[in-house]
C-alpha cells in the first residue's frame, strides 16, 4: 500500500483536491450559483426612485452579525472593526429598546445599555439596527427616541435603520438616519422571468414611495437587487467558513463588487 501510494501521489492527491472540491460545491450549493452571472430579463424599472441621502460612515463593507448581547459587543467589535449588526424591538409603552433576535425572548438587554458600553469602550463601528416589530402604532414615537440615543451618544451618520416595512422608514430618513428596506425572502434562481417581473414591481412599489438608502436581503439575492436596482446600495449577509474554497470565492466576489455596500459575516 506504501509503494502505491508514492508511486501515485500526485494522483491521489488531485483525487483528494477534487472530491473536495465537490463536496464543498454540494455543502455550498446557493453560494456556488451566486458566483456564476445569471441571465436576468431586460425588464427594469426607469422610474426615478426616490433615495435618501443621508449617508452612513463606513470603513469597510464586512461587519459581525447578531451582536445581541453584552458579551458579544465586547468580544466580537473593536476599535477596528468596521460595524455590526443587532435586532431591536421597541416598546411603546416604556419608550425603550430592546435588543434581542426571536421575538417574545426578550434578554433585558437594551439599545441604552448597549450605546452606553459602546461608548465606554471607544468603538467607532457602524451599528445596524435590525427593527424587528416597526409598524404603523409605533413608528413615530421610535423616530423620537432613536433621534434622541443618536444625538445623546454623538452617533450621526453611524447607525442604519432596516426594516421590511419600506414606508415606515422614511421618517428615519428625514430624521437623518440611513435606511434599508428589508426586501421579501425570495430566490431568484428559482423562478422564471414572469415571478422575476413581478418582484421587481412589488419592490419597486414600496421603494417608490418611500426614501430609503439602500436595499438589504440574503446573499442570493443581492445579485438580483444589484441588477435591478442599480442606484441603491446592497446590503447582504452570508456564512463564513474559513475551511470553504466556495465561500472563499464569494466573499472575494461580494469585495469587489462596489454595489455590495456591507456584508455580515458570523
């Protein structure tokens, strides 16, 4: 078996490389579909789309995802990292809000104590603001108080405020805060050009009539929105293994590609 295997290194070897290299395209399927251009229809919108221009202070396009608690904002951002993101929920009737993912589990940890800490340790980083619960009933009074943590902790052009109720968020942008609308969850690459059309008309609808920053979905969809909708930066966000040549190949693609505005990576 020894002498088998030196007299045939080089082809065991490239064997090896590529039966990983098939099992990483299989564990990565999504990623690997996004590294090939896609064919999309001619159809675009020529309407000229109302953008916000506030703008958002941004040193790089990779932030951490999911900072949702204290331990994380010390151990995932530093004075050098580019931003973050985290899910907040506002409650109306104490005028706070709270910082946590799924909804009704909540952790006691809120945008206040997170902004205080934040500053306490001289970050610099963007902050992503994930607003889980914004509706018609709370909107005005979140502007208010949001306005109010900004200006309290000197974070003009620092935060972003997405949400995927598009016209609720351009009171944020008159308030000058820079917004994403949080686009449906939908796959590109597995509808036809007719479903495509009809996701251009239904987010073009929305973005019509509100002022928003930027568009934000997942990674499978950026390449869609960037088509699309060429004037407005993409937000995005997808895995990250190191171990992984595919997902290696697309965070180089989404570095280059100017329209990929932020990319969070776990």
């Amino acid at each position: 078996m020894l002498k088998f295997i030196a007299r045939n290194k080089y082809k065991l070897m490239a064997f090896i490389i590529i039966l990983y290299a098939a099992v990483d395209v299989v564990l990565h399927k999504g990623l690997t579909r996004v590294l090939f251009p896609k064919t999309f229809t001619a159809y675009k919108m020529h309407t000229a789309l109302p953008l916000n221009k506030s703008t958002l202070n941004n040193q790089g396009k990779v932030w951490e995802i999911a900072v949702n608690t204290k331990e994380l904002l010390m151990n995932k951002v530093s004075k050098n990292s580019n931003g973050f993101e985290c899910d907040i929920y506002f409650d109306a009737r104490k005028n706070i809000f709270d910082v946590h993912h799924d909804e009704d589990n909540s952790t006691g940890w809120y945008l206040d104590s997170l902004l205080a800490l934040y500053k306490q340790l001289s970050l610099n980083a963007g902050i992503w603001l994930d607003f889980k619960n914004l509706d018609d009933s709370n909107a005005d009074a979140a502007v208010t108080a949001l306005t109010r943590l900004r200006d309290q902790y000197g974070l003009n052009n620092r935060l972003l405020v997405e949400s995927r109720n598009g016209h609720l968020l351009t009171a944020f942008s008159d308030s000058g805060f820079f917004t994403s609308f949080y686009t449906p969850i939908f796959n590109p690459y597995q509808i036809n050009d007719a479903e495509s059309k009809k996701w251009v008309d239904s987010i073009s609808a929305v973005i019509t009539k509100a002022r928003v920053s930027a568009l934000s979905g997942y990674y499978f969809q950026y390449p869609f929105l960037n088509h699309y909708f060429p004037n407005y930066p993409v937000l995005t966000w997808a895995a990250n293994d190191r171990f992984s040549i595919v997902n290696g190949l697309f965070k180089r693609k989404a570095a280059r590609n100017k329209n990929v505005f932020i990319v969070l990576y776990p």
